[in-house]
C-alpha cells in the first residue's frame, strides 16, 4: 500500500482518464466492442459516435470538475453554485476539452434548463422513477472527497454530510434511490482513504466491503430506506459478488447497473489499468461506468498508477492537474 498524496489528483484524474478510455466505444454492446476488427479497447482510442480524438473526456469528467472548481472557490458545497456552473457549461461550454458540452444525459439537461428558467434548487432535480439514472453518481466524488477530509477534520458529522451529498445529487437526479446510491459511494470512499491514509495493509475488497457496511448500516436506521435498499442487495457481500459472472453484470446508464458494474471491475481486478480496461470493455455506457470505477480505483492505487501513455493524450492535462491541487497546494 503506498503512501497518500493529493487525494483529489488520484481521485478526479483516476475518474476523467476512465471517462476518456470510455468514450471511443460508448453505446457498443459488449459483443461488438469484443468483435471489432481491432478487439477489445487495450488503450486511449479516438473515435466514437462522436469522433473525438484520443484521450477526450465527457460530460461526467465536466460536471464532475464543475462541481471541483466550485467547492475550490467556495471553500463550501454551494446547491446554487454548482448548478449555476452547470449552466455554464451546457450553454457555455465551460469545463469541456474543447469549448463545447457533449454526451449531455437528457435528465441532467432538463434539469439544468429547468434551472436556468427559474433557478430554484429544491425544484430542478427529476422525481420520478426515470431519475434514477447515473448522471449523479457520476459527478458526486468531488463531494465526497470534500465531506471526507471535513469529517476527518471532525468539523461535521455523516448525517450532514449524507444530507449534503443527497442534495448534490437531487440537482439531477432526486430519487431516494440515486441519492442513496451516491450516499453508498462517499462511504466506499471514505473507507477506502481511510485505509491509504492509514497505510493499512488491507485489501481493495475489504475497504469496499467496510464501506458498504457503514452506509448499510447508515441507511437502515430508517426503516423506510430498506425497500430501496433492496435494489442494491447484490452489493451486500462483495465476497459473493465478485464471483458473479460478467454475463450477470450489466452496464446500462440505470444507477444500480452502475454501481454494481463499478464496484464488479474493482473487485475482480488487481490494478488501476486492469480495471479501466475491463469497465469499458463491458460496452453499453462505457465512459461513466469507468469513471465511477476509475474515482475508486485512483484512489486506492494512486494517480502514480495511471499509465502515462494514458495520461499524455488527456486533453487539458495540466489545466486539470492544477485543477486538483485547488485544495491542497
């Protein structure tokens, strides 16, 4: 186990490069990624339905870094803030490789034109069961990381912080079941980080596994979580998980999907490449799935562990690099 260094370069550039990775094949089913004239994706590509060039990162790297430059310039998680950023790049551009928003979800868009209309916090977020896709949990590490090192610093307590990042993500997505989902990834964050700022000589598995216990545990004071909570039971013993064959693991856009096809790659993989490439050569939404895996895996393994051929196509490197050190430097 290595030694912390920026929590916020290992974390935010393990998710944009997995975003970048993703990008080339997103939408290709598993089987069409496999049966390509050049196989599965084994490095940065270029291409795509969007034709981007290698090492482009998308809309979850954008509204992920939207929501970093404002905790930067806040020092706070700002609602309004945020989601006036997210303003700023649908219609500006802002945050993007190059100038311009791409790969929007439609309930993120909605909910940012709903915004920009009538800029209300408590009502621009989707209700419905349709809001349950991942355009949340794909952008919330940087809340976490920030909830993360305020807790460690004992200046707040879980259940503001789960409350904050429950309204984080209802900007979008404001289903329980979204909310809790990204309440089950900050503590998976936090238990992992724990054992890196500790130097414990414990395994990805179990740091997952202790994190899964605490938001179980979180979640289930409330008996009126657990009918939600049932939608993630799969993830209850991760040691049963893992064994799950890849044909039972699915990689859609719905959060759960998500979550599960993430947390999958992290278990049955032993590097942060290794996991990259086995989220988005699942196919389907291969870009958020591997950003949501590529926070985790950052973090654990540190940005040291991002190939630098990987690295050295990023566009906006060093933009992005000083980005992350807001915080710390």
């Amino acid at each position: 186990m290595r030694i912390m260094k920026n929590i916020w370069l290992d974390g935010m550039m393990g998710l944009i490069v997995g975003d970048a990775l993703g990008v080339p094949v997103q939408f290709l089913s598993r089987s069409e990624i496999k049966n390509r004239p050049e196989g599965p994706v084994t490095g940065m590509e270029a291409g795509g339905v969007y034709h981007m060039p290698e090492g482009t990162w998308s809309d979850d790297s954008s509204m992920a870094l939207a929501t970093l430059a404002s905790i930067i310039d806040k020092r706070a998680v700002d609602p309004a803030d945020i989601m006036t950023r997210f303003v700023s790049w649908e219609l500006h551009g802002e945050y993007t490789p190059f100038g311009e928003a791409f790969d929007q979800g439609i309930t993120c868009t909605n909910a940012i034109y709903r915004f920009a209309g009538n800029p209300d916090i408590k009502t621009c977020g989707a209700t419905g069961e349709y809001a349950n896709g991942n355009g949340a949990l794909m952008r919330i590490l940087p809340v976490c990381l920030y909830y993360y090192d305020r807790q460690k610093a004992g200046d707040i307590s879980v259940e503001e912080a789960i409350a904050s990042i429950h309204e984080i993500a209802g900007l979008t997505h404001n289903h329980i079941r979204s909310n809790m989902c990204c309440g089950m990834y900050y503590f998976m964050v936090k238990n992992v980080l724990d054992g890196v700022v500790k130097n414990e000589r414990r395994n990805l598995k179990s740091l997952l596994q202790a994190g899964m216990e605490e938001g179980l545990q979180y979640y289930r004071r409330d008996a009126g979580n657990l009918s939600e909570l049932s939608h993630l039971n799969r993830l209850y013993r991760l040691s049963e998980f893992e064994n799950v064959p890849e044909e039972q693991i699915k990689s859609s856009g719905y959060v759960v999907d998500s979550i599960e096809a993430s947390i999958w790659c992290l278990l049955t993989t032993s590097s942060y490449n290794e996991c990259m490439l086995k989220a988005v050569n699942l196919g389907e939404d291969t870009d958020t799935v591997a950003a949501i895996a590529g926070g985790l895996a950052g973090l654990y393994y540190g940005y040291e562990a991002i190939p630098e051929e990987w690295l050295s196509v990023i566009r906006k490197r060093e933009w992005l690099e000083e980005m992350c050190c807001g915080l710390t430097c």
